[in-house]
C-alpha cells in the first residue's frame, strides 16, 4: 500500500467515509453495507500482486491484471451505488 496511489486513494477514501458515518450516525445496516463495498474496492484491487508474481510480460498475467483492474472499477461502481443510496435515505430523514 505504500507504493500504490490508487490503494492509498482508496484507503484514504474508506476513512473519510466512515469518518462521515461516525458524524451522520446512520442504522447499522448503512454500516454494513459501506463496510462490505469499501472493503471490497480496497481487497479487489490485486494487480500490483500480479505483477510481482510474474513480472515478465506474459499473455495470460497481463489478462488478470486487466481483470482485476476491471473488479476495482465494478467494484467502485457498487461502492459509488450504496453512497448514493444512503444520501438519499438521509435527505429522506431515514437512519
């Protein structure tokens, strides 16, 4: 993580976001559901792993990190998917 951005970016996010939870004191379901999608985006992004497994160009390993690169952005997706879900339960007055 310390050589990363794009992890360090992330993490950094995930704090920022259960910093803003810990103000907003949503239900423990919105807990659950940011904890599940931010640690998914932070746990699919496996391409630097890769790398260092195989670090010769190969067909196949660059595929997996292309896959992986995909897992992140669906990932993010989702995660981007459960915010907007809790603002709107929020500016709704549901906790």
């Amino acid at each position: 993580m310390r050589t990363e951005r794009s992890q360090q970016i992330q993490s950094l996010v995930l704090v920022w976001v259960v910093i803003l939870l810990a103000h907003l004191q949503p239900s423990p379901l919105w807990w659950a559901l940011v904890a599940l999608s931010g640690t998914f985006v932070v746990a699919a992004a496996v391409e630097r792993l890769a790398g260092h497994l195989h670090p010769e160009l190969h067909r196949e390993i660059r595929l997996l990190k292309h896959c992986a690169d995909g897992t992140v952005l669906i990932a993010w997706v989702g995660a981007l998917g459960v915010a907007i879900a809790l603002l709107i339960a929020l500016l709704r007055g549901a906790r």
